[in-house]
C-alpha cells in the first residue's frame, strides 16, 4: 500500500505560479510511475502529467509549455510546477502513484485561478 499526500494548491490570479507537491509513503519501492489528474467542478477527471523518470515525462496538451512535472525519488515525491495559470486551470489536483498491483490516488489539493 501506498499514501500520498497532496499539498500547495491555493487561490493565485491568472498569470501566476504555483508548485503541487505530493509525497509518498508506504511501499513506495513499488512505485513504478506518478503523476497528475484535475477535475473541475462538474467535469470528469482529465489527466494532466504523467513521470517515469526524469527523462520520460508526458503531458496533456492543454499545459505542455507551462506545466512542468518532476519526481524526486529519494523523498518519495512528485511535484507539479505550475506556471501563467488560467481561470480554466481551476479544479482540485489529485497525484497518483502506480504500482503493479495498481494505481494509489491522493485526496486532492484545490487549485483557484482568479482575479
């Protein structure tokens, strides 16, 4: 079993930065991959990034050129650089963790883009 913990979400106004982190714990040995999904209110959860290693990360299209995902392996966590943020951007973040006996969720940080 896998724990993750999300944190940094906040209300920032368009054009801002801010940087998710998620830190695991348990049997992060197993951890195969972790990423990134949001869901805005009312709308399904969409995948937002999604990290191997440091050279094998992917991307929804709509943040490829502002988001930047990263993994610090020794710490056991996965972080979410998010910059020039837009009113649309606003969801809850939930990270992930796969492992082979499948995929661990976090409880979701909020994130509010708005002036």
């Amino acid at each position: 079993q896998v724990q993750l913990v999300e944190s940094g979400g906040g209300l920032v106004q368009p054009g801002e930065s801010l940087r998710l982190s998620c830190a695991a714990s348990g049997s992060t040995f197993s951890i195969n991959a972790m990423g990134w999904y949001r869901q805005a209110l009312g709308k399904e959860r969409e995948f937002i990034a999604l990290i191997f290693s440091a050279a094998s990360a992917h991307y929804a299209d709509s943040v490829k050129g502002r988001f930047t995902i990263s993994r610090d392996v020794a710490k056991n966590t996965v972080y979410l650089q998010m910059n020039s943020l837009k009113s649309e951007d606003t969801a809850v973040y939930y990270c992930h963790a796969d492992l082979p006996v499948g995929r661990h969720w976090g409880q979701g940080t909020q994130v509010t883009v708005s002036s």
